[in-house]
C-alpha cells in the first residue's frame, strides 16, 4: 500500500546522528513520534541509533478506511457495520504486522 501524502510532503530524513547524541545525554527512551511514511531502512537506522519505540498508526488507519471503501463499493446495501468491520479489522491487522 502506497501511504496518501496525509502528512508529509516528501520522504522524510532522519538525522540518526541527533538520536544517538539524544539518546547518549538521556536516561530515558527516546520515541520518534510520526514515523508514517518513513522507508523502512530509516526507521531500522533510527532503531539501531538508540530510538527505543516508534509511533506509527497513519499507515493502519489508512488500511482499514480503504478495506471499508472497497467493502461498501462492492456491497451498498448493507447497513451494519459488522458487515464491512470485519474485512476492515484484517486489513488493518495485516498492515499492523507489516
């Protein structure tokens, strides 16, 4: 899945020799909040300079809205929405392990 440009204008760069000054001055674990959209040999760099948890859920959310979009294009009629959630939750769960 190709991430919508909700956030971001162009592919981000992160400064890996920042986190690892961070991280070395700090006695606490450093997150790096927002990493949706960034390419994954970033984010394993950013792990490997001390980032200890990193906040992604863009990625996931947009899984799970286009799952429902597809459901309902394909299936107007229905109005309950366990009809579309459950289609919307694997997405979402596939996205989550990606």
């Amino acid at each position: 899945m190709v991430l919508p440009m909700v956030y971001i204008k162009k592919t981000p760069k992160i400064r890996c020799h920042n986190i690892k000054k961070v991280e070395q001055a700090i006695d606490v674990p450093v997150v790096l909040h927002g990493g949706s959209g960034i390419p994954n040999d970033q984010i394993r760099e950013a792990n490997s300079s001390g980032i200890g948890k990193i906040n992604v859920n863009t990625e996931n959310i947009v899984a799970y809205t286009n799952a429902v979009r597809n459901y309902l294009q394909a299936n107007p009629k229905p109005t309950d929405p366990r009809a579309y959630q459950g289609a919307a939750r694997k997405s979402y769960e596939r996205s989550c392990k990606k």
